[in-house]
C-alpha cells in the first residue's frame, strides 16, 4: 500500500514539483495551496505532513503543525515544516515540526527526508 503525503506549499510551481518527485517515488500525494487538507486529516490518514510556513489562510504552517501535535488524535503524524526563512530550524523545534526542509533545496534531499520520516 502507498504511503500517503499530504503537502502544502505557498507556490504552485514547488507544489507541483514536489509532487510530481514524491509521486514518482511512489507515494500518494495530497497536494494543496491552502490547509484544506489538514481539515480532512482524519479522513486521509497521512503517513507525513509538508507544511510551508508561509501559506495562504489565517495560520501559518508552524502554527498548523503546532496544532497537529498538541491534539492527541494527530500528535504521532510525521510532520516537515518547510521553508526559506533563516530561522527554519528553530521555527521548526519550536512547532515540534519532526523535521524541517530548508529552500530550496535538493531534491534527493526532498525524498531522504520523507523517507526518514515515513
């Protein structure tokens, strides 16, 4: 069975990208430009979460994966904060984001990190 990647970028060109490569890993990607997905969750059962911190809507991406892990029923989902700002890493630490995708980045560096997480 596919591992499921729900993934949501702030750009449709890295959106399409990064699903595009992930799709030809063999994974099943959920891919969105806004957190609808996230409102589903339960409903789709992703085996990680890619997250941009900068995305259309009122929260950020840190702030959706901050509610991920703060909520019992979604707290054990994998969870990658991506991102261009600086201060990726400890944005990401303090979301308790799993892992964090600096951009841009490398694309084996895209798959060793979903890998790692999944």
């Amino acid at each position: 069975m596919e591992k499921k990647i729900v993934l949501i970028q702030d750009n449709a060109e890295i959106l399409n990208l990064m699903d595009d490569v992930l799709t030809d890993e063999g994974y099943e990607v959920i891919s969105s430009l806004t957190t609808e997905p996230i409102e589903n969750i339960d409903i789709i059962e992703p085996d990680v979460v890619i997250v941009d911190d900068y995305i259309q809507g009122s929260k950020s991406g840190s702030e959706v994966i901050s509610e991920l892990k703060s909520n019992p029923e979604t707290e054990d989902i994998p969870t990658v904060l991506s991102s261009t700002s600086p201060s990726l890493p400890e944005t990401a630490k303090n979301c308790n984001a799993d892992d964090y995708l600096e951009k841009p980045f490398d694309i084996d560096h895209l798959i060793d990190v979903v890998e790692k997480n999944s």
